[in-house]
C-alpha cells in the first residue's frame, strides 16, 4: 500500500454501512479477546478472586492464552478497521508505510511528523538494542 494512500467514502449511506461492518468486526474481537481473559482470570484467581500464583503448567496455558489473544490483537491494530492512534472506526483512513498501519485523516494530517519521527526513534531503539544486546550473535 502506497504511503498516504486515503481511502475515503462520501455517501452518508456507505460510511454507515463501511462503520457497521468495522463495528462487527470490533465486537467480534472485543468479545474473543474477553473471552481469553475470563480464561486467564481463572488460572490466576481462586474463588474468592484473590490472587493465587499460577503453577508451571497453568504459566504456559497463561503464555498460550496471551499469544492467543496477540493473534487477534496485532491483524486489529495494522488493519483499516480503527485508527491506530485514537481507536475511533467511523472515519475515512490513511496509510502509514513506516509503520505499517492506519490513521485516521484527521490523526494522520495532525501527527504525520510525529508518527514519522516516533518510528525512527523506535527503529534507533532496536538498532541500538540488538547491538548492545548481542543479539544478532
Ligand atoms: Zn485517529
């Protein structure tokens, strides 16, 4: 996808349509992603709801429950369905190549240096990281 493409939709009656189906697909994640939360509540919770340490094989299930919800996750967040900075579905969207995700118009044209500037911030952070790290080794 082309840097700063916009797809946008003029009809009233289309954006509600484009706003309906992006709101279906919310609360299917929403209820998913809730769905595995209610699961790890139970594995770190007794009934009474305090707190209990999870035992070796409930911290996998946990790790399994957390890359389960990640799955759902990270797709939402590159995806045109919200703005990756203020979450709202009902607006037209812009591409942003660096970070491979999408704006909406009015996020993208307020924060278009800052987004640009915060990537390559992130993109010296790694750089730096793996260096110090020795994780390339
Ligand atoms: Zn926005």
């Amino acid at each position: 996808m082309k840097n700063g493409r916009t797809i946008s939709i003029k009809d009233p009656k289309l954006q509600r349509i484009r706003n309906n189906f992006r709101l279906i697909i919310l609360e299917e994640c929403s209820r998913r992603k809730s769905e595995i939360r209610n699961q790890e509540y139970n594995f770190t919770r007794d009934k009474d709801g305090n707190y209990v340490k999870p035992s070796e094989e409930g911290v996998n299930i946990l790790q399994k429950l957390n890359d389960k919800s990640w799955e759902i996750e990270r797709p939402l967040r590159a995806s045109i369905v919200k703005c990756a900075l203020c979450g709202k579905h009902n607006r037209d969207m812009t591409y942003h190549q660096k970070s491979h995700s999408w704006y909406c118009v009015q996020c993208y044209k307020r924060r278009l240096s800052w987004l640009d500037s915060f990537h390559i911030k992130i993109l010296y952070y790694w750089a730096n990281h793996i260096k110090t790290s020795g994780f390339h080794n």
